[in-house]
C-alpha cells in the first residue's frame, strides 16, 4: 500500500504592516503588535534593536574614545595627569560613550594611582636622583602637552 502525503506547500503570508516584523533564525515571526514608536517592531524588540545599535557604536568609538582619554604626557605620573584623565572620563560618562561598570573601573584605579604618587615621588626624591629630578619628570610631563603660552 503506498501512502500518500498530506503536507501541503506553504505560502509565506504577507506581512501584517500591524505586527512586530522580528523574526527568528528559524523564520518563526514575533506575534506581538507593532509599537506605534518603532517602524517595524514590537516594545521588547524595539528596544533590544536600540541596545544592539548602542553596543555597536560603542564598540566602533572605542580606539577614538582612547585617543581622547589619554593624559597629558601620555603617562599617569603626576596628579595633573590623572585629574584631566578623570575629567575626560567623566566627560565620556556624561555622553553614555564609557559603561557604567568599566568607568567605575577606571575611575577606582586613578584612586589608586593617586594614593600611590606620594610614595613614587619619595622614592625618587630619597632613594634616587632626588627632588630636582621629580620637579624635572613633573615638569616634563606638564609642557609636553599644556599650550605653550607667547
């Protein structure tokens, strides 16, 4: 006896302009309502799509935002150093182009480096080329990239 099938081919409906237009990777559709905020989809995955497109700007600013951040001699050995660093930072924060998590990273470690320049600078100034050679590196540092004034 031969058994015939009973499967019917399926049309792909046409899509509803009233239903959220997300779909899955295995072609199933949200069956939510479109929201009246978004073009094509629903609140969830409205807001998912605007989630996605924040982590991705993210992620294509960040050599730029690391340019931005660097201190003013390039290095964390002053406290002027550290201070326009946070500032940038902070800066960066108020612009939602850092995460919450990494700027409270970044903002920890300054506290630390800040809590340790007193002990770099004793070092130098005692154990080794003494205090004209900290005023010397402080100094560096600063010109190298304040505005030069005329």
């Amino acid at each position: 006896m031969k058994y015939q099938s009973s499967r019917t081919a399926v049309t792909p409906q046409k899509p509803d302009a009233n239903r959220c237009q997300f779909s899955t990777a295995d072609g199933r559709q949200c069956r939510m309502s479109r929201w009246e905020g978004h073009v094509s989809f629903c609140l969830f995955h409205a807001r998912l799509a605007a989630r996605e497109a924040r982590k991705m700007a993210q992620l294509l600013g960040v050599e730029e935002l690391g340019k931005e951040l660097v201190s003013l001699s390039g290095e964390f050995k002053t406290a002027t150093d550290i201070n326009h660093f946070l500032g940038k930072l902070l800066i960066s924060i108020a612009r939602d182009r850092v995460p919450h998590r990494n700027a409270v990273a970044m903002a920890y470690i300054c506290q630390l480096l800040l809590c340790t320049l007193s002990s770099v600078r004793h070092e130098i100034t005692n154990e080794g080329p003494g205090f004209s050679a900290w005023k010397a590196l402080v100094g560096k540092a600063l010109s190298s990239r304040l505005p030069q004034q005329s």
